[in-house]
C-alpha cells in the first residue's frame, strides 16, 4: 500500500470515528431534556408556574425558566419561541439549546405568538 493510500484509509477511520461519537452526543444531550429561559415585557406579581407544550415553567418577576426531563425540545427554535410567548405573555429575551433570539427574530416571534 502507498503512503498516500495508506494516509487516505486513517483518514477515512478517523473520519468514521468522529460521525460515530457525533451521533451519540445528540442522544446524551436529549437525556438531559429540555432547558430554557425567557424574559418577560410584564413581569408577574408573584411566583408562577405554568406547563407549555410540556414543558414547566417557573417565572418569578421577568425571569422564566422552563424545563422538561424528558423532551429534547418544543419544536423548530421559531415556533418553540412562539408556544412560550403565547403561554406566557410577549418576551424580551429567549433562550434555548445554547441560542440566544435577537432583534427581529424575537420580534416576529411575540407577533406570531399574538
């Protein structure tokens, strides 16, 4: 075998490697299930908590944390936004699966949430 047939086999083994692991973190990540936070445009009056899609969210004053042991997420990133929005009432921040929404996005997700 050459060397150059030979590099392109430990490349092709390590490149296996590496898709073999990769599909074994989505499945620890789910395990942990679902996690997110919110910030509410209305704070509430006193400690609440409220089930969305699944999911439990505990809000006191703006800050909203939602959690869920066995869901990996709601849906798309959209529309996991847009259930919360229209559980909770219209957001100033949202969080989820290591991704902030900004500016028109979380603009666009209060509006199809009303």
């Amino acid at each position: 075998m050459t060397s150059t047939k030979f590099a392109m086999l430990k490349l092709s083994i390590v490149c296996a490697m590496g898709l073999g692991t990769s599909a074994i973190v989505p499945a620890a990540a789910a395990a942990d299930g679902y996690r997110a936070e919110a910030t509410l445009a209305t704070p509430v009056q006193s400690a609440t908590e409220k089930d969305v899609d699944g999911v439990t969210w505990r809000c006191e004053h703006d800050k909203c944390f939602g959690k869920a042991e066995k869901r990996a997420s709601l849906d798309s990133y959209m529309k996991e936004c847009r259930k919360v929005s229209a559980g909770l009432g219209k957001l100033t921040r949202f969080y989820s699966r290591g991704r902030e929404m900004h500016g028109s996005d979380l603009k666009n997700c209060n509006n199809a949430a009303s």
